[in-house]
C-alpha cells in the first residue's frame, strides 16, 4: 500500500510539475527574416506574428518592445532584431545569442538618430547576408538667432558611414 501510494504521489507531482520552456521554443515563435534588410526611422516593422510573449520577456533586450525575428541562425550564433518604440520612430535593435539563450552583445543600429533645436540626424542602415552591418549617417545642423529662428544659409550637412560586422563568436565589432 506505502508504495502504491508513493508511487501515485510521484505521478501527480511529475504530471503537475510545468513544462520548462527554452530558448529553441523562442526560437521557432519568431519569423525568419530575409537579408538584407534595411533599416531606417520610417521603417515598418511589425513584432514577429506568432512570437511568445513570456519568452520574449525572458530574452529580450531591456529597452525593446518586441522581437521583428530571426536575422539570422547558424551553428554557432543566432542573431534577433527586436525594436523599441522611440520618440522619432521604430529602433531597432540587433541581439547575438549563443545557441543555448545567452546574450553575447546588442547594437541600437540607429541609436545616433536625433532631433533638435541646432539640428538633426538621420541614419539608415543594411544588414547583409555576411552579416555585415553598413550604417550611413547624415547630420543637418544650423544656427539660431536669439528667438530660437533657423537662420538662412547656415546649414551644414555631413554625411558618414559605420560599418560593423559581426563575427563568428556573435560579438559585433565596429571596423575602421
């Protein structure tokens, strides 16, 4: 009877006991993106369809909003674009991961656009498929006269590119 009753016991402890989730179950919730992709502040993206809401939470970068898919996934890494919902638009964001779930780096990709009174900066971006990352950055700036007017003929623009590439230990690495 003891062990009857043991065993009955276990049965229902392991059929009550929850289903651990990880991060290949994240994984297969999430849309394969297709590179390249580009990136700019006019960028629609819309959060991957069938994504797991708990698991994003469990995974996701701290400032982002929800998960735009899977950029890419190899034997060794996984590479997740996620956004945030920022003042002047969508950000998004680049994530490495080992193939266990661990973070290895993250990249605000249009974490330098801006707007203000003296100017503004816009950059848009590509993501190819050697995984590098080209990040072109155009910068307007202008004086003001002391009511805060655009004054004519006083605006500048520059325009640079960034390129990272992310290498095959999933950190990103800003070239020169």
């Amino acid at each position: 009877m003891k062990k009857t009753l043991i065993l009955l016991l276990s049965i229902i402890i392991f059929s009550c006991k929850k289903e651990e989730r990880g991060f290949h179950d994240y994984l297969r919730s999430l849309d394969t993106l297709v590179l390249p992709q580009k990136f700019s502040l006019n960028s629609r993206m819309n959060p991957s369809k069938n994504h797991d809401s708990i698991l994003f939470k469990k995974y996701k970068h701290r400032w982002t909003h929800a998960p735009y898919g899977i950029a890419f996934n190899n034997e060794r890494i996984v590479g997740i674009i996620e956004y945030s919902i920022a003042d002047n638009g969508l950000a998004p964001f680049l994530i490495t991961f080992d193939n266990n779930g661990n973070k290895i780096d993250s990249l605000n990709i249009l974490g330098n656009s801006s707007f203000g009174m003296k100017g503004q900066t816009l950059e848009s971006a590509i993501l190819d498929t050697n995984l590098k990352l080209v990040v072109i950055d155009s910068s307007k700036s202008w004086q003001i006269d002391i009511n805060e007017n655009k004054i004519a003929n006083t605006t500048e623009l520059k325009v640079s590119k960034t390129t990272y590439k992310i290498l095959k230990n999933g950190k990103i690495k800003k070239m020169k």
